[in-house]
C-alpha cells in the first residue's frame, strides 16, 4: 500500500478522501494504553483504566459506542493504534457507509 493510499482511504484519483470516524469497544479494551501513545489528541484512558475517544474539543466521549471523526493529519497515528490494539478493540470506518477501514472487522 503506498503512502497516498494509507493516507486517503476511500478516495480515487481527483476525488477527497472518505471522511472517517473512530469508535472504541470497551467491552473488548485491555487498557494497554497503546492507542493513546500512537494518537494522544485522538484516545484517552479514563479513570477506569479503559480507553476512549475524545472529540474535537478535547472532551472525552465515554458514552458506549461513541464515535469521532478521524483528523487526517492523524489518520497514519490512529490506523496503527488499531492495527496494534492488543484488544482489537478500536475500529476505524468511513462516515458515509460504516465500512470499516481498519480494525478486527476490516474486509
């Protein structure tokens, strides 16, 4: 995969790439905390000792199944966090159709 196509999944020649949005399940969560060293600004452990995600105001979104968009500037940080989540708890998928990207659901 070329460093274009890890940075726009979704897009094609002249076209934007697919707005993607980022959801943790908690239930699966091992609280190794690696997601929140590859992609602070995006995932936060609680005091729970689980990982969530936070939103765009920093907030953190501790809601079951909350979601929130994936900055691209930091697509690269949070498509690594899933693909190393010990708990193969985080999923990445485009806004438009729920498809996920990356994660243990990826196709």
């Amino acid at each position: 995969m070329s460093v274009q196509d890890e940075a726009a999944p979704g897009a094609t020649a002249g076209t934007a790439p697919a707005e993607l949005e980022v959801w943790i399940d908690q239930d699966l969560c091992t609280g190794d905390g690696i997601c929140a060293q590859y992609a602070p600004e995006v995932f936060e452990l609680d005091i729970d000792g689980l990982a969530y995600v936070k939103d765009t105001e920093d907030e953190l979104l501790t809601a079951p199944g909350a979601t929130t968009r994936v900055p691209l500037p930091l697509l690269r940080e949070v498509a690594d966090s899933a693909r190393e989540c010990p708990g193969e708890c985080i999923h990445v998928r485009r806004v438009s159709d729920k498809v996920e990207i990356y994660g243990p659901d990826a196709e």
